[in-house]
C-alpha cells in the first residue's frame, strides 16, 4: 500500500553501527608492537598494509593497526601514504566509524592531488584520488576523475566497474552503467562481483533474462558466495517470482544463517506477501547482527505495517530516523502510521513535511501525505498533494484514486469519478488500497 518498503539490494542505507573502540590495554599494546615494526622494517610494514588495497576488508582491527603504524612511520612516499589512508578508511568504514574513514579520505585526496599537480597525473593516482572522492559523496569529482584515468589506462578493470557503479546508483544511468560493466567484463570474464553488478543493472531495467543469465553465471563460479543468492533472489523478486526468490535466500542463509542483506530482503518479501510475522522474525534476527541498523528498523516498521500494529510501527520509524535523521522515507512512513494510529494531525504532517523536504523529487511522498490529507478530512489539502505526485507521473493510479476521492468530496462528482476510472485501468483493485483504511 502507502508504506515503502526499503530493500538491501540496491537501495540500502548506509549501516550506522557502533564503531568498535581501540582504546583498550591490549589493542594500545597491539599497536605499540605494530609502531616499533614499522620503524625497525617500514617494507614489512607496508606490505603488511598496502598488500589489502582494493581487497575485501577481512579483519579491519587489523588493518587499523597496520596501516596506523606505516602512517605514523614516515616512510612512505605520498602515493603509498595515500594507499594506506585508503585501506585505513575502508577498514573503519568496515566497523561503522564513518568520521574516522572520512578523515583519511581527505587525506588521500591531498596526498594524490599533491602528487598529481606536482607531477604527471598518473592514472592510478587519480584513480585511487577517485575512489576516495566516491566514499566521501563527492560524485561529480570522483566522476571526473575516473573519466581521467580510464583514459589513460583503459585496462583497470575496477575504474569501469566503479565507475559504473557510481553511474547506477546516483545518476540512474542503467545503460551508461551497463557499457562499464561490458568493458570491465571484457577484460575480466569471470569476475563475480562485477557479473552481480551488471546483473543487477539488467534486472533494475526488467531484463531479466539478461540479468538471469549473469547472476546464474556468479552462482556457478562462485557457488558458496551468500551474495550471489542474495542478488539472484532480488532479481526474481522484482520479476515476480517469489518461490525462486525465498529459494536463494534460503541457500544464502544455509551458507551464512546471519547474512544481513539476505534476512532484510527476504523480510521485504514476506511483508510485501502480508506475512507480517515472518518478516518481523527476520528483521529481529537482523538486528541482532546488526544492532540499531536503520534500514532494518525501517523495515520490521513496515512489516508492523504490514500487521497494522500502527505504534510498533512508529516505535521503529523513530528509531530509525533517530540512528539516521536524513531518512526521508522513514519520516513518510511515520507520517503514514501515525495518521492511521489517530495521533495528532499537526505532528503527522510535520513528518510529511519532512520527508518531502529530504527528499523532494519523490512523487510517492506526496502520494503518502496526500492519503494522510483524507484520513484527516482535509480534502483540498489532499488534492494538492496528488497533483503535485501525478505532475512527475500522470499515471500513478493510487494518486488518481485519491484525488479522485478529493474531487468528490469536494463536490466535483464527474472529475472524481474520472479519475478513479483512470486509476481501475492502471491497477483494478486499487480501492482496497484506501477503503480498508477508512478512506473512500
């Protein structure tokens, strides 16, 4: 209905998890024995660091440590200094300290762009400047600079699929996205992470045999991944077939029972399925690995929803606006619950308020604030609302309807009947989205 849900793939929030405190007698110890490494063997020190670049994170404790001691050891040239900042920032952002990973990618971005204005921009400085321009926000840097070294080194596998990665999920730019996928598959067949990638891209444009036949291909080479049944099941979701979808989510969760993006997409389809129990069960066991997550919190909100316990509902939306407080569609779907709890109208739109404040170019906010109009009566205000959600999409058939309530209420019978017709082609049963509620 009215309540978005908020998948893992492709559309999660950032996790906020607690950082990890290194400030104990045995991590200072630790880091002490790592400092006098470094300054007795600063090569061996910066293997021990730089040999994690553009590798998964495996034990980021570690790496902190490691790449602190060749920091603090002075010797390594701007580039490598760079280097270590970058497999520092990736380890804290491991661990959730954000203000610590951002840190250091400003100090990789001075160091390369001291390295590069000095000298001749070599392409992987300025790529490297790129991937840390990209975990800051900064798009339109990182865009530019990994135009810059694609084009002088138009062999880095990872500087099309960043780039491309970049493209898909800030610009939605499926095709553009799609060709840097295509490049980086030409020079690296089997790499999984970037078959996910472009599978996710096809899947996102409803190609699903395209997408299909790449995320069946990360299954075969990489067949005790979790991740590849993850992505898998999200492309049979959006295609509809659930069956398939709960199967792979199921094998993700036999290889690693405590996968969070498997047990937060799965609970997305339970609750789309109105099994609200089911995804509440698995939004419980996700934040127990992941304590205070907002998109977890968001979702069980939703599958409370989903049970129409409209409170607990409430309960997780604030909880997951108070671990993020720029989540847009937590602040819609407090609005939406509350309204339908029978709270307070003016606080209820104080949060619709928001949401469209945070994220204005979402019609379906509109939408949600326009039914919170009709369950307080306020019928012109609604018809505001669903004008304004129908100008970027005159096709949303939950807009029509509503505003065709509005118009009748309003005494203006034919238009609203109009619209309600338009709103029955696009989505049949679509009055069973409002007249449970109340709202007809």
């Amino acid at each position: 209905m009215f309540g978005t849900k908020h998948t893992a793939i492709g559309l999660a929030v950032c996790a906020f998890v607690s950082a990890t405190a290194f400030g104990t007698s045995a991590s200072a110890q630790a880091l002490k024995v790592d400092r006098e490494m470094a300054a007795a063997a600063p090569q061996s020190a910066a293997s021990a660091c730089l040999q994690a670049l553009d590798q998964p994170v495996i034990d980021p404790a570690l790496l902190i440590r490691r790449c602190t001691a060749y920091i603090d050891s002075a010797a390594a040239s701007p580039g490598e200094e760079g280097a270590a900042h970058l497999v520092r920032a990736a380890a804290y952002r491991d661990i959730g300290d954000e203000a610590h990973a951002r840190a250091d990618d400003r100090e990789a971005v001075r160091l390369y762009t001291s390295v590069i204005d000095t000298y001749e921009p070599y392409p992987e400085f300025v790529f490297r400047r790129a991937t840390a321009y990209h975990a800051m926000g900064d798009i339109k840097s990182a865009l530019r600079d990994y135009d810059t070294a694609i084009k002088g080194n138009p062999w880095n596998v990872v500087a099309f699929a960043d780039r491309g990665l970049l493209l898909l999920r800030h610009h939605n730019q499926y095709n553009l996205a799609a060709a840097d996928f295509d490049q980086a598959l030409k020079l690296a067949p089997d790499n999984v992470k970037i078959l996910i990638l472009r599978g996710d891209t096809y899947a996102a444009q409803g190609k699903y045999a395209a997408a299909l036949a790449d995320l069946d291909r990360a299954v075969t080479l990489s067949p005790r991944d979790p991740e590849v049944y993850t992505h898998r099941a999200s492309a049979y979701g959006r295609k509809g077939v659930t069956d398939a979808a709960l199967k792979d989510y199921e094998t993700a969760l036999s290889i690693d029972p405590d996968n969070f993006d498997a047990l937060l997409s799965r609970a997305a389809l339970y609750a789309e399925a109105g099994n609200g129990r089911a995804a509440v069960a698995d939004m419980d066991r996700a934040l127990a690995v992941r304590p205070g997550n907002p998109t977890a919190l968001y979702n069980r909100g939703y599958a409370r929803f989903v049970e129409r316990k409209y409170e607990a509902a409430i309960a997780d939306y604030s909880a997951a606006i108070e671990a993020a407080p720029e989540f847009g569609m937590a602040y819609t779907n407090r609005c939406l619950n509350a309204a339908l709890a029978g709270r307070d109208k003016t606080a209820a739109l104080a949060d619709c308020d928001q949401a469209i404040r945070l994220i204005p170019a979402r019609a379906d906010v509109r939408e949600t604030r326009g039914f919170v109009d009709l369950s307080y009566g306020d019928n012109e205000a609604a018809l505001a609302d669903y004008d304004a959600a129908l100008k970027s999409d005159a096709n949303r058939p939950l807009a029509l309807y509503g505003r065709g309530i509005a118009r009748v209420r309003l005494g203006d019978t034919d238009a609203g009947t109009a619209d309600k017709q338009a709103a029955r082609a696009l989505y049949p049963n679509v009055d069973r989205e409002f007249a449970p509620y109340g709202v007809e």
